[in-house]
C-alpha cells in the first residue's frame, strides 16, 4: 500500500507518526472519508470543501488549493489502483513539545491512504438495529474532528446492545445525528432530519440525499426533531459516506412502523447509483 505523507508518497511500512504528533496526543486535527466509485471520486469538491472549514474551525493553517491536496489525492488512488473503495486524509496540527498552545511554528502533518470499502448491501436490503443513547459531545460536532471520544462510546454501546448505530440525543425534543451517520425520519411522506448548525457534522450524503429528494420531488425538511417522532416515524434511516442510506427497522428493540424498510427509503436507495459520477453538489 502506498500512502501519502505530507508531500510524498512513501510505503505503508515507512507511515511513522511522531509521538510528539498533536493528533497523536490531543486529537487536535481533523479528517475526512471519500468514496471511490469505479475508479472516480464521488463528491470530491464537497469533501475538500468540507476538509477546509474544519481546517478554518480549528485554526490548523493548511491552504487545501495551495497544497495540490486535489491532484495528490486523485495521484494516491491511482497509485493504489482504487477502483472501488476510497480513501482516509486526517491533517493534524504538527509536531511540537507538549504543550496545549498552539506551537509557533509546527508544520501540519497529512496522512492519507486507501480504505476497503464496499456496498453495504445486506444491510440495506434488511435494514439495520439502533438504539437511542444521550449526545454527550462537545459542542461543534459540525467541525470534522480527531476527537471521536463521544462517537466511539456510543458505537460500541450500541454493538454491545446488538444494534448498529445509536441514535444520539440532547434531551428529549432534540435527537441530533447518529455516532458516525446523519439520522433522517419519514412522517407522511416527508423527509425530516436535523439543521445544519453546531450540533452535527453537516454530512456530505446527507447533501446528496437532498439532492435525491429534489429530483424525486420529495420534500425535504430540516428541523429539530424529537424521540418521540422517531419512535413514531413511518420510516427511519441514516446516511453516511460508508453506510451510504441504510434503513433503520427497529429502535431500542421496537420495531420502525411494520419493522421492514419503508417505501420512501426504498426509493433513496434505488436511486442512489444515479449520481455517483458527480464531484460537486454546489
Ligand atoms: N455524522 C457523523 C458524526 C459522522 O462521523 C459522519 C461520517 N463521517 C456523518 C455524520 C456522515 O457524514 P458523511 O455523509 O459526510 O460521511
């Protein structure tokens, strides 16, 4: 495997991070996950754009434009012959003497390299468990971070509960997002799932899928939403890079409406392979 390393692409077994790496030590970086669809980028533009804000939020001086990251990334999968798959970035601030201030002159470390990712197409075809579990997160989860502290315990609370993903709240009128997945209801044939503010990673598939729903003239509402509508909704799903849309077919061991996928879900997932070719939705 090959990876790149800053500006250089070197082996897998050559990939040393620094024990001095701030994103070794204080999470202190941020990431992103692009899929790879016969041999193209899907959503390239959306992921780089997305990569710079958490950039720009975390104050980490990285010019993405500037730095080629677009061309070495296209480069990386070619060199790896990715066809179907995709492929990790995390950008950390640098290597310095511990210290929680910001170093004055660390220069940022990039890491990238392929990731086996394939279609998860048995669990959209049956529909996957969660459960509901309370959103102990900091409060800019819309910044792409290293720290995956809250995300990571939730997961694999929800694993050792026999579910998927858990469905995170910060209190009763307000469910966010999943651990690593955008959360998105279906209540008389309308799509529901949260605003993009602060509160959750605002998902590139969660994009696309707005983007779905205008092309199949769905309409698409972004609103807080409680735990009683999930538990009510007519359908449930999530979203995410890797997951792609997966339904949701039963919560905290009681099913979703008749605990099958629902038809609106249904109808996403048909239509997801439409687009994969496209790099950017705006
Ligand atoms: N929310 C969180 C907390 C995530 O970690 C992810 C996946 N990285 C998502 C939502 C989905 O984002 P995307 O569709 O861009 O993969």
């Amino acid at each position: 495997m090959i990876i790149l390393k800053n500006d250089t692409f070197i082996e897998r077994k050559d990939a040393l991070i620094d024990m001095e790496d701030r994103g070794f030590q204080f999470g202190d970086g941020v990431y992103e996950v692009i899929r790879i669809y016969n041999g193209k980028f899907f959503l390239l533009e959306d992921h780089l754009k997305r990569l710079q804000y958490s950039l720009n939020e975390a104050q980490i001086d990285v010019d993405l434009a500037k730095r080629g990251i677009k061309e070495k990334l296209i480069e990386l999968a070619e060199k790896n012959s990715v066809d179907d798959g995709g492929l990790y970035i995390q950008i950390s601030r640098g290597v310095a003497p511990r210290n929680h201030l910001f170093p004055a002159d660390a220069e940022a470390t990039i890491f990238a390299y392929p990731l086996p990712l394939k279609k998860p197409t048995d669990q959209q075809k049956n529909g996957v468990k969660a459960i509901l579990d309370q959103d102990i997160r900091w409060l800019r989860c819309d910044i792409k971070s290293l720290n995956l502290m809250g995300n990571i315990l939730a997961k694999q609370k929800a694993k050792d509960s026999g579910a998927y993903e858990a469905i995170l709240y910060r209190d009763e009128n307000h469910v966010t997002e999943g651990s690593s997945t955008n959360i998105f209801i279906v209540k008389d044939g309308k799509l529901i799932t949260h605003p993009k503010n602060n509160y959750i990673l605002h998902g590139i598939t969660r994009k696309y899928i707005q983007f779905l729903a205008e092309k199949l003239e769905i309409e698409f509402v972004e609103r807080v939403y409680s735990v009683k509508e999930v538990l009510e909704a007519d359908e449930v799903f999530l979203t995410s890079t890797t997951s792609e849309v997966t339904p949701i077919v039963e919560i905290d061991n009681e099913k979703v409406n008749d605990g099958q996928p629902g038809p609106i879900t249904k109808k996403l997932l048909e239509q997801y392979d439409q687009y994969l070719h496209v790099e950017r939705l705006d």
